[in-house]
C-alpha cells in the first residue's frame, strides 16, 4: 500500500479534540498554490511583451538561468506540505507562467518526474505572456472538464491623483481602443479526485499597478466573478466541494475577498454554500506570503466551500492550512533580509511569493 496517500499518525488530537479517544488512520492530499515569478523561457515570443526575458533582455535570461530556476522551483515543490505528508502535492496552482513549455520543463525535472503530473493550461490575454496553470497527479485526480473564464475590467478615465504607486512589474497592458485591462483568465477545473468531485480554480488577480486603490475596482471584478463561478456550480449541486486558490494582489481583509467574494475567517460564521477563508486569521497574527516596504501581507490563499467543513470524513474534508516558508527561501542578507528569496538578473532564487497550501483529509476505513 503506498504511503503517499496514507496519513498515519495522531490527527484524532487535530480533528476530534474531543469526540474521540482513540487513534484514526486517515488518506491525506496536499493542494497548494505557488507563484512562480516570471517562469520565462529564453524564446522571444513576437506576441508577448516578454523581451526581458530573453538572453539579450535587461535580465539576461540564459539558458543556465532558466534550467537553475527549474530546479529551483521544482525544489519547493516537491517538499511543500512535507510536514504531514510525506508525498509531493496532489494540486499545484501556479501562477507567472509563460506557456505550456515551461511546465512541461517543470514537471520534467528530476525530483518531479516521477510524480507523473498533468498539466492544465490556457494562454490569458496578459499581455506580458503570464498565465495561470493546474498541475495534478495523474494518479489520484481525473479531470473532467476545464475551460478558462475571462475578466473584463476597463480602465476609467478620470482617475485620482492621489494614490500611492506600488512598485510591481505585473503591469497590465490597457487597450487604447476600449480601454479593456487585459489581465489573467480564471482556470476552472472540475473532476474527480478518488472518485470524489471536486472543482479547482485557479486565479492571478490584477495588480497594484497604480495604486491599491486605484486598482481595487479591478480586483473586486476578480472577486465576484470568482463567486459568480461557484454560484453556478452551486446551483447545479448545493453540495459542490470548491476550492479557489491564487495570488489574489489583495489581502484577506480587503474588499475583493471580504465583500465581492464573500470570504469569512472563522468557520462558525461561513452560510451555507459560504466560503472559508483560513488564511485570514493567520494575516492577523502578522504572517505574510509577499513583503512590500518591511510590511508582509498574504495576497497568497486558498479558500474552500462549507462542503469541505463538515465533520463527516467519510469523504474528503478540509484539515488545516499553511504557508511554506522554509530558511532556505529566505533571503538572508542585505537591505532585503527576511523577503523571499526572489530572482533576478544578478542572483536566481526561487520566488518574491512564499507558496501556500492546504490538506485534504478522508477518514480510511
């Protein structure tokens, strides 16, 4: 029997804290979600703004870089949620992806190979080439269906002068016809993971470019057309087990997830066919995905419907959440001490994102 999917320890102390005096055995799953930061190849692609990325760009993007990267990446995903599952994860949402190549690149690397992952691509209108991407194991999740939902934002005219530009190099591109901010689709995946439906969506919200509050109207569009995507699956079964997941440039406290999307921090409060949020409460604590000017935020999360909170495990249920900030991800020296340890055209590091995740539990009979 392969312990990859079997959790074999004390989780009745987590789970049953008080119902139960004895020991269960439970299948685990790892979901997690990472950003992958720029995961270019050398290519120039003449539709795409991606000529930085190239080996005559202003990051001087090799081939040597690249495959570094690879590792890099394929590193952290590999050992995410290692913690209590010693198996790689089930679900990886990714995010700053160029094109299906570079995950086939990915999931090619030594340390995943034998993972047998799938991948899960469109190509967004993101003008800079960045799209979102599912990746699963072929072995424990069969896909169904999966299309890419787009978002229509447009750029007003009259704008404040009074916001804050945050530096970023997720910028949108804005079409000068109809003003349209071209940004990412969002990936709906519906499927069966042992058996058990389950729905996937993965999301690369816009950007802060010009300003939070300038770009909040963008990313509360994100929100409500992530809420429109579950209201529609849960019209068709009030039971549907969604999960959403993805750099959502906003943090749990922000309107995008508290009001267009509905998100609630403790479980007790969250409706029927409501959503949790469980990353909220740990950005109360002051934990962080993304640091900006010395302050963290986590604009990282992964959220789940009330059908994944219940106390029934005799089908797969939510157990508990975290972010994967691991010493070797860190930066460990200079004015940027303490960051993720991000890439760039002196140094190639992992990601300016800590990646985070979630289990999945089910009771073994």
């Amino acid at each position: 029997m392969r312990i990859s999917i079997f959790l074999y320890c004390f989780l009745v102390l987590a789970v049953y804290p008080k119902s139960f005096g004895q020991t269960k055995k439970f299948k685990i799953h790892t979901l997690a979600f990472y950003n992958f930061e720029n995961l270019f190849d050398t290519i120039n692609d003449p539709e795409t703004f991606d000529e930085d990325w190239t080996p005559k760009g202003s990051q001087n993007w090799t081939f040597a870089k690249y495959q570094k990267k690879l590792a890099n990446l394929s590193r952290v995903l590999a050992e995410i949620g290692n913690s209590e599952n010693s198996e790689s994860p089930t679900f990886i949402g990714g995010c700053e992806i160029e094109n299906r190549g570079v995950l086939e690149d990915l999931i090619a690397q030594p340390i995943l190979v034998d993972k047998k992952y799938g991948i899960i691509h469109f190509d967004s209108p993101d003008k800079r080439g960045i799209d979102v991407a599912l990746l699963y194991r072929k072995e424990f999740f069969q896909p169904m269906t999966y299309s890419n939902i787009p978002l229509y934002v447009f750029q007003k005219e009259s704008i404040s002068k009074n916001n804050k530009e945050e530096l970023t190099d997720d910028v949108e591109v804005v079409s000068s016809k109809n003003k349209r901010v071209y940004t990412r689709d969002q990936l709906l995946v519906s499927g069966f993971l042992e058996g058990e439906e389950i729905h996937l969506i993965v999301n690369h919200w816009p950007s802060r470019s010009g300003g939070e509050q300038r770009s909040s109207p963008f990313r509360e569009a994100a929100g409500a057309l992530n809420r429109k995507i579950i209201d529609s699956l849960q019209r068709i079964n009030p039971n549907a087990k969604v999960i959403t997941m993805g750099d959502l440039n906003d943090g749990p406290y922000n309107k995008s997830v508290k009001i267009a999307l509905g998100a609630k921090a403790k479980k007790a409060d969250v409706p029927p066919m409501g959503i949790y949020n469980p990353f909220e409460d740990m950005a109360k604590k002051g934990m962080g995905t993304i640091a900006h000017r010395d302050a963290w935020d986590i604009f990282d999360q992964i959220m789940i419907t009330k059908s994944l909170l219940q106390s029934d495990y005799s089908s797969y249920q939510f157990w508990k959440a975290g972010i994967y900030n691991k010493s070797f991800l860190v930066q460990t020296s200079g004015q940027f001490k303490g960051y993720p340890l991000r890439h760039g055209a002196t140094e190639i590091g992992f990601s300016d994102h800590f990646p985070v995740y979630i289990y999945l539990i089910k009771e073994k009979k």
